[in-house]
C-alpha cells in the first residue's frame, strides 16, 4: 500500500509540473498587450475574428474592470497581431500610458480611414483622454455639427466637463449621445487633460468597432448612458453672468456651475462696455430703440432694430443704457462693434432671456 501511494503521489507531481509548464508555455506565447512596428500593421480590411480561441491570461488583468473588452479585441486577428507582443510573459501593465505614435499606429490598424484627422507631431508624447476621444470620432466619422450645444450636453453630463479643452468638445459630445464613451471608477468622470492608458483606449476602440457593427456589443457599469443628465440645464436659473471683453463672450453660471458661453459683440473704441459689478436692471421683450443722436425711434419687431427683440439692461447712467440684446447684424458678433452694449445673436439672447430675472449678477471684465 505506501509503495502504491509513493507511486500515485509521484504520478501527481508530474501531472502539476507538465500543468504548470503548459500554461507556462501558453502565457509566453501569448504575451502582452504592445505595439508592433508601422510595417507590421495589417490593413483594417483583414479585420477577421480568430478561428482559434484562445484564454487570454494575462496576471495583471484577472481581475481588472476592462477585461472583457480587451479579450474582446484581441479576438481580432488583425488587431492582436499588432497588440500582441511574442516576446512578453503574462503582463497586460493595463495603466500604462499611451503614446500619440502608438494612438496612431492603432488607429490605422483598426479603421484604416483615409478622411480622418491623423496625429503627426509629438509622437513621443503620451495621449490625453481629450485627444483620443477626438481622434476617435475623426474615425468614426461622427459629425460634431450635429451638436447644437455640446458644451450645454457635456456640462450636464460629466461633473468636470469644465475641463474639456475646446477643440474637443463637439467630438466629445458627440461620442457621448452614442454611448461610447467609459469613465473608471466613475462613469461621470472624463479626465479629458490624464494620459489615456492601454485599458482605456482597448475599450474605447473595442465601443467605436462595435458602433461599427465589426464586433459584438459589450456593457459596462462604467459606460455613460446618454439619456441621463445630472440635471436639466434648461430648468436651471442663471444667477450670474460674466462677460469678458478681451475673449468678447459672456459665460451664464448657475452658483459655480458654467453652464454656457456665448460669443458677444462689445462697445468699440470710445464706446466701452462699463466694467464692474452690475445687477439685471430691466428685461425687455420686444423692445423699441430711440437713436440718442437724433431721437428718431425704431418701433418693436421692425426688422431693422438694433436691438433684436430681448433687451437685458445692466447699467445705466440716468440717460445712456449698456445691457444684452440682439442684433440684426449678426456680421458684427466678436467684434468691438457697438456703442457700449453687448450684442448678440438673436437666438442666443433669447435663450439668456429666458433664464434671467431682474437683480441676476453681471460681471464685466477687461
């Protein structure tokens, strides 16, 4: 019976060594998730599924919220070709960030879109969350000008929307009423400014190929969902506005909450909008304007108005008046244009119009 059991027990060992070398083996072979050279890319036409399946077992991705997706995508022939290295052993560094050379590498690879922006300079550089979310909807061929207010959308989406840069803002919108776009830990959270890393941008290529009907849809608690805002902007009352005259726009804020900017025509030379601190005087619908030099009057609704038809008056002296109001010029909107007041575009006017009352903050500012 002991020499039985030495034999069985021997006999156990070797099965658990030749386990232990085999998925060993299978690991190595595998590796981990690296760019290949520009002359090892394989055009975006070969995107094929594997015919073999394959257990991706990565260490440092066993347990890592994006797993699935990154599985998901190498699952591509012609993408784990270029994202799998044959030299690395079982690590995924799913933190790692990545760089704008390796971002374009990855999308030729992946959508081989001859119309879309590229990315040329600062390769070296890593890539922020901003820049490959636009680079992104470049490929997908959304159209940001869809967007009537993506920065009133974004503000009512993600808590720090404020810092999305400019040129992102549309791209990012529009990636967001898709449903395409996936915040760890925390779905209202962009970073638009942080490097974005190999699991970030892993789900987001495997959302864009999947909007393309290339791959199967995947969910994620993590994934935003587009019909639910923090709150309902239009609903919000606008308790301060702040006009810059060097930007020549005025920003509506409800507390410290920016909820929208607006470009703006200001007073030209000699004609300077007053600065300070100021209060919402009178709003007025419709309004009729007197010429002050010749005390000729333009009635309400004339469409040669200066005034448009809001008037949101701030400052007055007992005789001269500077406030917001429209204008029928629309040409002269970013210009140091007016005698002292702020012009606007007649919708965006109406749209303050309809969110101030008397007694709303006005700063103006050099």
């Amino acid at each position: 019976m002991k020499i039985r059991s030495h034999s069985s027990q021997n006999l156990q060992n070797l099965f658990s060594s030749f386990v232990r070398v085999a998925i060993a083996t299978n690991i190595f072979a595998l590796g981990t998730f690296a760019f290949s050279c520009p002359n090892e890319i394989a055009s975006a036409r070969n995107l094929k599924t594997s015919s073999t399946t394959s257990r991706f077992l990565f260490i440092d991705l066993q347990n890592h919220w994006s797993r699935k997706f990154v599985e998901g995508l190498l699952s591509n022939q012609a993408l784990s070709n270029v994202l799998v290295a044959p030299d690395s052993i079982s690590q995924f560094q799913p933190d790692r960030p990545i760089t704008r050379a390796e971002l374009a590498n990855l999308l030729d690879v992946a959508f081989s879109n001859r119309n879309a922006s590229k990315i040329t300079n600062r390769l070296s550089e890593p890539a922020t969350r901003a820049e490959a979310l636009t680079a992104i909807a470049s490929q997908l061929n959304l159209n940001p000008k869809n967007q009537k207010t993506p920065q009133t959308y974004l503000l009512s989406m993600y808590r720090d929307a404020t810092q999305v840069p400019d040129y992102a803002i549309p791209a990012i919108a529009a990636l967001t009423r898709e449903a395409l776009i996936t915040n760890y830990p925390d779905p209202r959270i962009l970073s638009p400014k942080t490097a974005i890393t190999k699991s970030e941008l892993a789900v987001l290529l495997y959302q864009a190929l999947a909007y393309q009907q290339k791959l199967p849809p995947l969910k994620s608690l993590y994934t935003i969902n587009p019909s639910r805002q923090l709150w309902d902007r239009d609903l919000m009352q606008i308790t301060r506005l702040e006009v810059s005259i060097r930007k020549r726009t005025v920003t509506a804020f409800h507390g410290e909450i920016a909820l929208k900017t607006y470009p703006v025509a200001v007073g030209r030379e000699g004609w300077s909008t007053p600065l300070g601190n100021h209060r919402v005087l009178q709003t007025i619908e419709y309004p009729s304007w007197q010429n002050p030099f010749t005390g000729d009057v333009i009635p309400s609704k004339d469409p040669e108005n200066p005034l448009g038809d809001r008037w949101i008056g701030f400052w007055t002296d007992g005789k001269n008046w500077s406030g917001f109001h429209g204008t029928p010029n629309r040409a002269s909107v970013g210009q140091a244009a007016s005698h002292g007041c702020i012009r606007m575009y007649n919708e965006d006017v109406r749209e303050l119009f309809s969110q101030v009352t008397v007694g709303t903050v006005v700063r103006v500012s050099p």
